[in-house]
C-alpha cells in the first residue's frame, strides 16, 4: 500500500475526518532520514486500523511517554518513569519531543540569566541532561510564567 493510500485511508476512519497527512505517513512507515522512531497515540491507532491490525502488532509501547509538550503553552507533563542515567542531548530531545536547537536556546537564555539550565551538568567538554531536573525546570518555568 502506499503512502498516499495509507493517509487517505486515515481519513475515512478518523471520526473527526482529519486523518493523518502523506508527509506525517510516511515518517511513521518510512525508513530514510526523515523516518521516526515514535509517533503519537493516535497515528498509531489510525494506522493500525486502516490496515486492520491491531496496534500491539505493528507499533511498541515507549518504556516512557511525554504525555504533554514541556512547551510553556502546555500545563502538565505526566510522572511516567525516568531513566536513571544522564541523556546526551539527542536522547534529550527525543525524549521531550522537542528539536535539538530549542534545548540550546533555552541553555542561551538560562546563560543569559546568569544561571546553569536546570539539569545540565558538563561531563568533561560534552553536555549531560539530568532528565528529572530538566522537567522540573520546565515546571517551574511554567509556574512562574
């Protein structure tokens, strides 16, 4: 089936009509550099019932989720557990779900502020993320704003 299929075949199962886009298809199914290791709940529940499988066959549970955007917009992340170890900053990103670049804006506006981002620790040259302080950070950020 192809991309194009799969999306259209989306649409007429989402109750809402909006479906998933082509682009958004095939970052899900793709295999290239564009491809996704993650996708929401919902795509995946969409994909899985266009091609009438179950979602447990085609997709795995994440071992953790962010429930919401770290974003200011958004009010709640959820306690869903953490690692125990420091992230680089790629596994950071993916793990918020937020680009590479916003982390080091957000570091450039702590720095800014005369303080350390909440979580960063330097491990000799290279950045290390404490992901629990991280989204506390994010909370109180969020508390204050």
């Amino acid at each position: 089936m192809s991309v194009e299929l799969l999306a259209a075949k989306t649409k007429t199962i989402d109750p809402s009509g909006a479906g998933l886009s082509p682009s958004y298809v095939g970052f899900i199914v793709g295999a290239g550099q564009t491809a996704r290791e993650t996708c929401s709940d919902r795509a995946a529940q969409l994909v899985a019932a266009a091609l009438n499988q179950e979602v447990g066959t085609l997709f795995e549970d994440a071992p953790f989720t962010l429930k919401e955007s770290p974003s200011p917009r958004r009010t709640e992340i959820s306690a869903t557990p953490l690692p125990n170890q420091l992230m680089t900053q790629v596994e950071l990103s993916d793990f918020l779900r937020m680009s590479m670049s916003w982390i080091d804006q957000q570091i450039q506006e702590a720095r800014a502020r005369g303080e350390l981002w909440p979580g960063l620790h330097y491990v000799g040259r290279s950045r290390r993320f404490d992901p629990v302080a991280v989204l506390e950070g994010q909370r109180r950020q969020r508390a204050s704003a």
